[in-house]
C-alpha cells in the first residue's frame, strides 16, 4: 500500500493505492498518479482517493473510491491487463464526473441542509443465548439456536441526514453505486429511502 497527500489549486487530499496479491511498483504508481491528475479539473474539494488493485488469476480488478464534500463515488473495472483496468475504471470514474458535473456545481452552490437521524447500533444477545443452550442441546437442533440469536439495542448514535430534492438522490445513487440510502424530502420535508431496483432503476420509499 501506498499513502500520499497532493496538492492541487491550494487543496490538499490524500492519494492510496492498495495492492491485493499485486505489489504495488514505482510504474503503476507513476500510471494511476498520471490518472488522478487528468481528473482533477473536474472536480473540485477532493478529499481522499483510494485505488484498490486485485489480481487473480486472469483477472485484473481495479476499485476506485473517491470522495469529494458531499460526494462519494465508485467505479469498478475488470479485464485481463492490469493498466487496462485501470484505464477502463479511470474512465468510468471520467464520465460519471463529465456527466454530473454541472448538477454537482449546482448542488455546491445550493449549500447542503441536514437534520439528525437516530441510529442504532444492534449486538447478538450472548446471555440469552447461553440461557436456552441446554434446551438447543437437547433438541439438537442448530436452526433453533440461530433463531434465538436476536440481536439487541447496545448503543444510539446520531448521524447526519441530508436534506435533498428527488433528482439530487439520484444523482448520489448514481455516482456512489450505493443500493440504498436515507435522506429528507426537500420538497416534503419527509423521510425518503431510495433503493436500486434489479433492473437498475430506482424505487423511493415513506414511511406512512
């Protein structure tokens, strides 16, 4: 692995590049470095980007993740030459960019709203498990122990929820790859979960 902070019109971020059964050598660090650098005019508050390398056998994988002020994106690439899956996903990571920019400058401009949402953090209840262990024992039934495994309430957090217009959640589905993800209805002021649907179109959900 390799860490690295650049600079970039008076911004700074952070560069890794990771290697999975791959060492990551001066040339393909020099090449993805090449990559970032024809990427960073079209975006702006960078801060951080990871590049994951993975072979295995043929295949040659290459995960990106970067994550700018409110945005985050992935991209993912896979043939059977390493610099050109990172050619491909680089250039995935191009168009998504070219693609959203105008919407993303938009959304900048606009200022982000947020609000709290409560989140809590579930535990397998161990000492209820070890209650019943003689009868799933005697029963010898595993499936029955995997059933009593309920998880618990350990701890609540708060975290931030983001105030967005229907086509602002899109375009964050769109750039992150995410399945999934909660926010508030600007234009209801109501909370929404939008989720990619098999056919990769998207489905948004209220709670009645």
């Amino acid at each position: 692995m390799s860490d690295n902070t650049k600079k970039f019109d008076d911004q700074e971020y952070t560069i890794s590049i990771m290697g999975k059964h791959i060492e990551i050598t001066n040339p393909i660090r020099a090449y993805v470095e090449e990559k970032i650098g024809k990427i960073e005019s079209l975006s702006t508050h960078i801060i951080d980007i990871k590049v994951s390398l993975d072979v295995q056998k043929l295949n040659h994988s290459v995960d990106i993740i970067m994550k700018f002020s409110h945005f985050k994106i992935k991209v993912h690439a896979i043939t059977e030459d390493l610099y050109s899956s990172i050619d491909k996903a680089f250039g995935r990571l191009y168009t998504k960019l070219r693609k959203w920019k105008s919407r993303i400058q938009d959304h900048h401009a606009k200022g982000v709203s947020v609000t709290e949402m409560e989140v809590n953090v579930l535990e397998h209840a161990e000492h209820e498990i070890e209650e019943i262990s003689q009868e799933i024992i005697d029963e010898n039934n595993r499936a029955v122990e995997e059933a009593y495994a309920l998880p618990k309430v350990i701890k609540q957090k708060r975290r931030p929820l983001k105030i967005l217009t229907i086509e602002e959640a899109v375009m964050k589905m769109e750039l992150s790859n995410d399945n999934f993800m909660v926010y508030r209805s600007e234009e209801e002021q109501a909370l929404k979960v939008i989720y990619r649907r098999r056919d990769g179109s998207y489905g948004v959900m209220s709670p009645a």
